[in-house]
C-alpha cells in the first residue's frame, strides 16, 4: 500500500445523489490484493446522453477503441471499469474481453450494446479470459447505489494514493443543477485527448452534440493542461454523461446558449479540479506546481510553453531540490519549439519578479524565491512578451519517490 500524497486533501468530497445515476465498486478478485476494490459500474438512467475525449496514442486499448466506436450513438446506461489490467496491446484476446463485457452488461442493465461504455487502466500486454470482466457483473449490479461515489472511484485506482471526486452546481436560466465526477491517475500522465481515466455525470438534460463541444472545451484548460512525467497513456478516457432526470429547465439546443454560461464554466471547473487532483497524486510527488504562461503569440502556443516546463526533468528535479534555478525555466521555454525572443522574456516565481526583458533585475534578491520553492505549492509566471496569448498548466515535482513506484510497478 502506497503512502498517501502529502498533497492530497483531507477528504474525499460529499457528493450528493445524481438524480438517474448508480454506483458499485468493489472487489472481485481482479487484483490480488485482498479487500482491494477493482471494478466499478454505473447504471444510467434511460435517455442518458453521453460525450468523449480519449487518447490519442497509436497504442489504444481495447476498451478505448470501442468507446469511440459507439460514441456517435450519443447515449449511454451503463459504464463498466476495471482496474489491475489495462487491456492494452492484447489483441484479439483484449477484443473478446470488451464483447464478453458489453454483452454481459448489456443484457443484465437491458439496454442496447452501443449503450454500453468500457474502460480499463494497469498493467499493459497481459491477455485475460474474455469473462475476466463479465463474470463478476452480477453481484456488481445488485451492489448499485445512487451515492456509491467513493466505493466506484476506489474501484478504479492503480498507483493512486487517495481517490478522487469533485462536485460542482450550475444555474441553467434560473434552475439549478447539479455536476459530480471521479478520476483516477497518478502515473503515466500526459493527457493527449482529446493510466486517465474521468468520469462525469450531470442531471442536466443536454442533448450530446453540445454535450461534446462542452466536454471538449473543458477538456482542453483541464486534463491537457496537467503532466506528471510527460508519458501518455493507452487508455486515457473522459466520459461525460447528462441523465435529464433533474429538473426541468430551459432546453438547451447549442453550447453557445446564453443561459448554458453557467454549466459551462462548472463543467471547466469541476474538470480542472479533478484534473489537479490527479498531479497532486503524481508518483512520488511532494510539491504543486502552478505555470502561468502569458503573452504568447496564441493561447495553444502558450500551452505548449508550459508544458515544456512543466515536462522538462531538470525545472522537475530542481524544484524538488527546492533549488530557484530559473535558468532551467529559460532553457525549457527555448526547446518549446514556439515563438519566443529572449531580450523579451520575463520569468517570476512565488511573486517574486526575477527577469524582465531577457535581463536579471539588478535588485532581484534570491532569499524570498528560495523560501517560496519550500512549500508545497510552487508558482511560475513565464510572460513571453509577444502577444495576448495566455494558458495555465500543471506538473509535480520528480523526487526518487516516482523510480521506487515505477521500479516496482509489476513485482
């Protein structure tokens, strides 16, 4: 049992009942730890629309590949999710293992194949029995539950050392509605989406076009804005879904709607949340690191600068080190490969301004940055100088602690 991060909050959130949603995680027996919970279901109610981002690796898993099948179906009732093998560069035998499980869930829930979604997260390459999933999926629908979120997002764990939720509510004109999600990641983290698996359900009624165009939006500022260690997974998976079983409120026909300002900024919200939750489970991560990259030629340039940053395993070693090297900074930005001028660049950290210009300010003083880099929220402000554009990311610090894990990861 992996000791939890130090960055983890203290609780799991409460999350209160999605009206059209229930839960089961628990243990079947797919890991061998005893007690270890290792699969989870959501029933959904009928109608349930549903939106997807996934990885865009050249290695998907089986359960990936099938997502994106049916994800033009726009529905969803039910979501099966296994932990301990990710199914992943198993062939024909991964295949079998997703038809057995969408055919079993499918016929216990009574709902159409393509309404079924997958996803599985462990080890890569170690082929199952088709019925690996299936079989357990009878004791796992009489387990449902309507608030069985920390039991599902338990379930679905690897080298995570705390699980995740977040729950947010929005104003769709003047009605309320509620937004609650699970994730789980903490290594092989570099989401290129659209080892990351996201969960989200609202009560919302929402049709799927715009459920997508939402989900992807958010997407974007929240789960690829975040790396551990720059490693992209073969099963990242976001699922969003939308039950309509709240109350009645305004139709929404677009995600320009006015009156849908309000979820889509909860949506954002509740995304990133789950989304820094997952680098603050980082492998072996001790401190938070926050970029801020602005005055870049474009809001995409400024991500990938941040990302250079935040990727980069010097600027990582030495914020573990608690060591104020912004030269490391300035080198990362330089290999980004976007526009940058270096007699126009300026870098702070905790506040503190350090260069302006592509000079070192003549009364920079390091004593404030040094003591800033030993707490376990650590902030750089890269300001390009060349246009408006502006992203925010996040990354861990690379302490030993992530080799050990690694090292380990099958024994």
């Amino acid at each position: 049992m992996l000791e939890r991060s130090p960055l983890a909050p203290k609780r799991f959130p409460r999350i209160p009942e999605i009206a059209g949603v229930e839960l089961a995680g628990r243990h079947v027996g797919l890991k061998p730890a005893k007690g270890v919970k290792d699969l989870m279901v959501a029933r959904l109610a009928p109608g349930t629309t549903v939106a997807g981002t996934f990885t865009t690796s050249r290695c998907p898993s089986a359960p990936v590949d099938w997502c994106k099948k049916i994800l033009s179906g726009g529905k969803a009732r039910a979501i099966v999710v296994n932990s301990g093998n990710a199914n992943a560069f198993t062939g024909n035998a991964g295949d079998l293992v997703v038809d057995e499980t969408v055919k079993a869930a499918a016929k216990l829930i009574g709902c159409p194949r393509n309404q079924v979604y997958v996803a599985s997260t462990g080890v890569i390459g170690e082929p199952v029995p088709p019925d690996y999933i299936a079989k357990s999926l009878p004791r796992m629908v009489k387990d449902l539950k309507s608030k069985s979120w920390q039991r599902a997002a338990e379930a679905i764990m690897t080298t995570d050392t705390f699980s995740k939720g977040a729950v947010r509510t929005a104003k769709i004109g003047n009605t309320e509605v509620t937004l609650a999600g699970i994730t789980k990641g903490s290594g092989m983290i570099a989401p290129d989406m659209a080892t990351m698996l996201s969960f989200v359900f609202t009560d919302a009624k929402i049709p799927a076009r715009t459920l997508q165009s939402i989900l992807k939006s958010a997407v974007d500022k929240s789960y690829n804005c975040i790396t551990v260690d720059s490693d992209t997974s073969t099963s990242d998976t976001v699922l969003l879904c939308a039950t309509g079983k709240g109350k009645r409120h305004l139709a929404v026909s677009s995600a320009r709607d006015a009156h849908l300002k309000d979820f889509r900024r909860a949506v954002e919200e509740l995304l990133i949340d789950l989304a820094t939750q997952v680098v603050r489970d980082g492998e072996g991560a001790q401190k938070l690191v926050t970029i801020d990259v602005t005055g870049a030629m474009s809001a995409q340039s400024a991500r990938k600068v941040g990302l250079a940053v935040a990727n980069s395993p010097l600027v990582k070693t030495a914020v573990a080190g608690e060591d104020a090297n912004w030269g490391r900074v300035v080198m990362a930005v330089g290999k980004a490969g976007e526009p940058a001028d270096r007699d126009k660049l300026s870098i702070a950290m905790g506040g503190v301004q350090i260069t302006a210009n592509g000079q070192v300010l003549e009364d920079y003083v390091e004593a404030p940055v040094a003591e800033h880099m030993k707490g376990q929220n650590v902030h750089f402000h890269i300001d390009l100088g060349l246009g408006r554009g502006k992203a925010r990311v996040w990354t861990c610090d690379l302490t030993h602690g992530y080799i050990t894990i690694n090292a380990d990861y099958r024994s």
